[in-house]
C-alpha cells in the first residue's frame, strides 16, 4: 500500500498552524512559568528560584489593586450576562421559527452591535447614562454593554440549532395528545440542551473577559480585566502573572466543566435514541 505524498498546500497549512499555535500560546506559556518566580524573581526571564510565594501574595492585601472583588464582581457579572444571553436567545430561536411582519429588520438590529466598535458602544452607553442623572455601574450600564456583545453570538447559534432542527420530533409529540409546553419541555428542550449550555459558557466567558465594552461603563468600581490593566502600569512583581495564572486556570476549568457537562447530555442522548 502506497503512502499518498503530501502536497505543498498541506506543508504550508501545517506551518501556519504551527506558527499560530506558538503565537496563541507562547505567551501564555511564560506568563505561567514566571508566575512561579522566587520571591526575589523579577518580570523577565531567567527564573529566580521557584516558589509559591507570588501566588500566596495574592490573598495578602494589596498595595496596588484589588483582586478578589473585582473577581466577584466580574463573576457576578458574567452570571447575569448568560442567565439573560440563554433565555433571550432560546426565546428568539423560537420567535423566528415562525415568520412575523419585521423579522429581517428585528434579526439585522439585533447583529448589527458586532459591527460597531467595542469602545465606541462602550462610550455611547457612558454618555447616555451620565445625560440621564444616572451613575454607571458594572451591574447596569455594564451589564447592557455586554449584551450588546453577547447576545447576537447567542442568537446566531440559536439560529443555526432551530434550523437543523426537525419540527416531525414535535408533531410526534402532539400526536400523542403532548400540550405545546409539554411539547417544549419533554422534547425540544432535552434537544437542545447542549446547544443552550454552549449558549451560557460563550456569554459568559465573553462578558467574564470583555475589556472595551466594560471601560466606559463599569462606573467606579473595576471588573478583574479593568483591574488587570490598570495594575499593568503599576505592579512590578510576578504577583500580576500569578493572578493571570490563576484566571486562566479558573477559565479552562469553566470550559472543561461544561464540555464535560455537554458530553454526559450528548451519551444520554445516545441511548434514548
């Protein structure tokens, strides 16, 4: 059996891939290994010893920076982000299955928030709010800018979900005498039930991370990616590449959490068919 020969295209595709591997991770990698600096280490490499000690350092009180609030806050936040960005999108999912008078315009509306530039929203909700007598905050006015974000990638999956989705499952359903919330929620839901915890993990590492959206909105109180910026100019100790590591993990722990959680919903799945 002879091995077919690779063609140049696929070389060039793998270097590429290579490439962009190294440039996604490869700064992640060192912020990791320094974060294990001894106390006496520095920013830059070479490594001074290897300790706990920057990561301990992050439960003392902070000359500079508060981390532990404005992780609460930004999970917080992040919560609020996917309970709304879930039940809005799987609302609208259902909304457009049927065809209603303004549907293209209400759809175009909805996305167009991801053509406009992130400050620039973040801005135009800062001026509203301070106009209207109004104080902004992570839980009002931020919490509207990150739905601007959230919501259309939550209401374009729900989309691609309901239109692979075969509506014979729900005639079945009401053939057998099923009332329309039976229907929904003996059927359509345990269906979509992945898609929809897929929904929640994006609007919440979204919001959990978002920047831009949340520098003219969060009033005087910080989210982490705020108060991760604002030590950049500030704190000179690995504690800020600990206090990286330490979200980073929290964020792939998220994300396994819930790929695992879709993997058990996607074999039971499997069995009942």
């Amino acid at each position: 059996m002879t091995r077919e020969k690779r063609s140049l295209e696929f070389y060039l595709l793998a270097a590429f891939f290579i490439v962009f591997v190294l440039f996604l991770y490869g700064p992640l990698s060192a912020i990791l290994i320094l974060s294990f600096q001894g106390p006496d280490g520095g920013l830059t490499f070479p490594l001074n010893g290897v300790s706990l000690h920057w990561f301990a350092n992050l439960f003392e009180k902070q000359a500079v920076g508060d981390f532990g609030a404005s992780f609460k806050r930004s999970f917080a936040l992040g919560l609020m982000v996917m309970a709304v960005t879930v039940t809005v999108s799987l609302l609208a999912g259902l909304a457009f299955r049927r065809q209603f008078r303004g549907a293209t315009v209400l759809f175009y509306a909805t996305v167009a928030s991801l053509v406009v530039p992130s400050i620039i929203i973040s801005l135009g909700i800062g001026v509203v709010f301070q106009q209207s007598g109004l104080t902004p905050a992570w839980y009002s006015s931020a919490f509207g800018a990150h739905l601007t974000w959230t919501l259309p990638f939550g209401v374009l999956i729900m989309f691609a979900v309901f239109n692979r989705f075969s509506p014979a499952y729900e005639e079945a359903a009401r053939d057998l005498g099923a009332s329309s919330w039976q229907t929904f929620r003996h059927v359509v839901l345990p269906m979509i039930l992945p898609s929809l915890i897929g929904v929640g993990l994006f609007g919440f590492t979204l919001s959990y991370d978002e920047f831009a959206r949340t520098l003219m909105t969060s009033g005087s109180y910080n989210t982490l990616p705020l108060e991760i910026y604002g030590m950049t100019t500030n704190v000179t100790t690995p504690v800020l590449y600990a206090l990286g590591t330490v979200t980073t993990v929290f964020s792939f722990t998220i994300i396994l959490g819930t790929l695992g959680i879709m993997t058990m919903l996607g074999r039971r799945q499997a069995k009942i068919k």
